[in-house]
DNA sequence: CGTCCACAGGAATGACGGGCGG
DNA sequence: CCGCCCGTCATTCCTGTGGACG
C-alpha cells in the first residue's frame, strides 16, 4: 500500500520533473501536426502551389491539384501552410476547409464533415448523401466566395467507396452561381488516379504536384532546425541526428518518421533521467515506435482479422519459401475450428488480405503460377514479436498464443493444432 | 498450342446495429 | 414509436486470367 503522502510525493516528482526538462525546451516542435515556420527543400512546391492558388484572390477559382509523393514528404503541411497565408491574405474571401479522409473514409462522412466545417450542423446519419451533398452545395453558394477544400489521404476514400464524392464536388460548380469550389487531393500514391471515372481524373488532375522523398541530407537539415528548437542546447549531438535522418531515409525519405525517432528517444532519455540523448535511446525508440504501430493498428480491428493475422504468421513458419492464399485460408480454418469459431468464407479472406495489405502489415503481392493458378504471394511485414504480442491482448487467442510459443522454442513448427 | 489451375476480384444481396425526422 | 437510411460485415454467385504443363 502507498500513503496518501508518499503518492503526492510521486506525482509532485513527475510534475516537477517535467517543468524542468532537462532535455527538452518545447516537445511540441517533433510532433506531426506542428506547422513549421520554415519548410527545407520544398521550395519549389511551396511557389507551384501558392501560383496555382492565388487567383483565389481575385475571386476567380484556381484549378484542382493532386498532391502526390509517398508518406512523410511533407505534402499536408506543405498545402495547411500555403492556405493558412491564402486565407490570411484573402481577408475574408477564401475559405479553407480541411478533411482527412482517412479518419472520415465514406462519402457521406466526408460531406457531413465538409458540412460541418462550414458551420451547419448535420447529423451523423439518417440522411441520404444527396440531401448532404444538397446541403453542403447551398452553404457553399450562401457563402458566396472561394472554398478550397483539401482532401487528404483521397486515395484511401478511392479505393474504399469509390469516386463518387469527387465526381459530385469537382461537378459542384456548373450548378453554383456565387459560390466556387476548387479541391486539392493529397495521395501517396498516384496509381488511384486510374480507379477514377475519366472526367473526373481530368478534372482532378489540372494540376500535379509532386512530392520526392527527402534524401538523406535533406532529413539531416530538417532535423538539425527542428532540434534546435525542440531541445535544449547541447543535448542532442551531430551523430543522434545523423542516425535518425539515416533510418528515416532508409524508409522511403519519411520525415515524419525522422521527427517522431528524435522525439520519442527525447522521451526516453528524459524518462532514464539522462542528460543527453544517445544513439542508445534513437534504438530503443525505434523498437518502441514499431511496436506501438502495430498494436495500434490492431487494436479495434475485427477479430476475424486477427484471426488471419494469426493464421499468415503459423502458415510463415509452416511454408518458409512461399505462402499462398489457399495456404492462409487452410491454416486459417485451423485456427477457427482450434477455438471454436465458425469460419468466414473464402471470397471474404480474401477482402481481409487485401486489407491487410492496405494496412501495411502485410505484403500480399498477386502473382501466376501458370498450371498452378492465380494467387497472392503473402509475406509478413512486421516483426513477429510485435505482432504476437499485439494478438495476446486478445483474450481468446492468448492460450493458442502461448502454445504456439513453447512449440516453437522446442524446435517443433509443423504440429501446431491440436 | 490449348488447357486448366487457383485463385482474384466484381456484383448483388442481406443481416445487423444505430441515428434521425416526424 | 415507426420508417428510413446509414455503414459494416459477410455470403453467394460469378467471370476473368497468366503461364506451366501436357
């Protein structure tokens, strides 16, 4: 038992501790959704996209842009800092209206939100997307001038519900008099462009901004400016840096990940009570980070889905060399009848592995094998610790879990069921 | 050179829980 | 309360397909 007294004393310490940061100065710099002053090597995408909106300011409505490069190239900020000027600049005669489409990922989610933005209240559902869309289309004309609305992660709403919403909104304006709607599309990837009608691509697509990853120089002064800020002088030297820039630049130039390495090993340096962060904490950050990934992920996700997590990660031990669909949906019906549980069907597994793969927990490529037919090459992509460990917190799977653990320490990977 | 594998992945449909307007 | 519409998960049935095998 812990006195009143003594767990005062703790949570004073951990206050105390925290307003005299030995390492930080203001963490808030690293974190993702902190807008920078100051963007590095994107000038070029900062002028192309301020030119094509400026004729926001006149009133008149600039084209609709994608936004393409892979994550963590700075595209999202890229687009909030230039509008945050526009809108700043317009005095009144543009709007920006924002909505990541990732965390509203259906067309009717996506309008009610847009709704909301411009200050109507709409309900949740119970509507029909018409009546949203209707709705939406009035506030724009009531309001009379220039909406630009960014739509973020747009390939994620392409390929879950279709291009409809976009065919609606670039269409908007043929039926506005005052109002003006341009868009701009952020995608990390730009093969959805093909899953969209044709006129809406042309019209979409009047103007493409492109996003390189940064290399790994880039990173290095990314991360040396924000540092500066983030910490406290002396704190982090040259070579945390250089180790942080160097991972991130090994994942496809992600900043973003570059940026959460330093603050997360900034949090643990602080935590261990040191002085200084080492390349010591940059490794433990970057376990922490995975792991936290992948729990995350997990986490909320529909038990069948686990189920087959849980089943590509036996059939991986089972097959080494290739795992197949069919592979998968045997082991995965193994795994239903070990805890009781009704399978799902083929066709819907197959949906799950695609998803899967969307997810970035799977590499699940489509691929011929002639006489052998047509199938998905699955790999796993995450580590198999984390994964386990992440399954366990599913209560029904925790027995099986621990079996297949001590099967697997004993050398015996074949005899997993039963 | 045609066959035929082992699935991919589209379309239609339905069950279900939930929110809203009336 | 009802009727309507929503999103989500799942099933059923279906057509499509690249290339190794015979």
């Amino acid at each position: 038992m812990i006195t009143l007294t003594t767990a005062l004393a703790v949570i004073e310490e951990v206050f105390r501790r925290f307003k005299e940061s030995r390492i930080f100065l203001c963490r808030d710099v690293l974190l993702p959704d902190y807008i920078p002053e100051a963007l590095p090597h994107r000038e070029e995408q900062l002028r192309k996209l301020a030119l094509i909106l400026a004729p926001a300011l006149r009133g008149s409505k600039p084209s609709n842009v994608i936004v393409y490069g892979p994550t963590g190239t700075g595209k999202t900020v890229c687009v909030l800092l230039v509008l945050r000027k526009l809108v700043e600049e317009s005095r009144g005669g543009v709007i920006s209206l924002y909505v990541n489409c990732r965390q509203y990922d259906t067309s009717y989610r996506v309008l009610t939100e847009l709704c909301r933005q411009l200050g109507l209240h709409v309900p949740n559902s119970g509507l029909s997307t018409g009546e949203v869309l209707r709705r939406f289309s009035d506030g724009i004309e009531e309001y009379g001038k220039v909406a630009i609305v960014v739509l973020d992660e747009v390939d994620v709403l392409v390929k879950r519900s279709g291009d409809a919403v976009l065919y609606h909104l670039t269409r908007l304006n043929t039926s506005l008099s005052k109002g003006k709607v341009s868009i701009i599309g952020i995608s990390n990837d730009l093969r959805f462009t093909e899953l969209l009608d044709p006129r809406v691509r042309s019209s979409l697509g009047e103007e493409t901004i492109v996003f390189p990853p940064y290399n790994y120089a880039e990173l290095c002064d990314i991360l040396r400016e924000r540092a500066r800020l983030a910490f406290k002088p002396g704190v982090v030297s040259d070579s945390v840096i250089s180790l942080c820039a160097a991972i991130a630049a090994r994942e496809h130039g992600d900043a973003r990940k570059a940026l959460d390495l330093l603050r997360v090993a900034g949090e643990i340096a602080e935590r261990e009570g040191c002085e200084q962060v080492t390349e010591e904490h940059v490794k433990k950050a970057l376990v922490q980070l995975e792991r936290d990934r992948v729990s995350e992920l997990l986490r909320g996700m529909p038990f069948h889905m686990k189920l087959v997590l849980l089943a590509i990660y036996v059939a991986t031990k089972r097959y080494p060399l290739t795992v197949t669909t069919g592979d998968v949906y045997s082991t995965y019906c193994e795994v239903c009848s070990c805890i009781g549980v009704t399978p799902l069907t083929q066709r819907r597994v197959s949906d799950i592995l695609a998803q899967l793969e969307l997810l970035g927990l799977v590499e699940a490529k489509v691929v011929n094998l002639g006489r052998y037919g047509r199938t998905r090459r699955v790999k796993l992509i995450v580590g198999d610790e984390h994964l386990l460990k992440a399954l366990e917190e599913e209560p029904q799977l925790r027995p099986l879990i621990s079996s297949l653990r001590q099967s697997l320490s004993s050398g015996v990977t074949s005899a997993v069921v039963k």
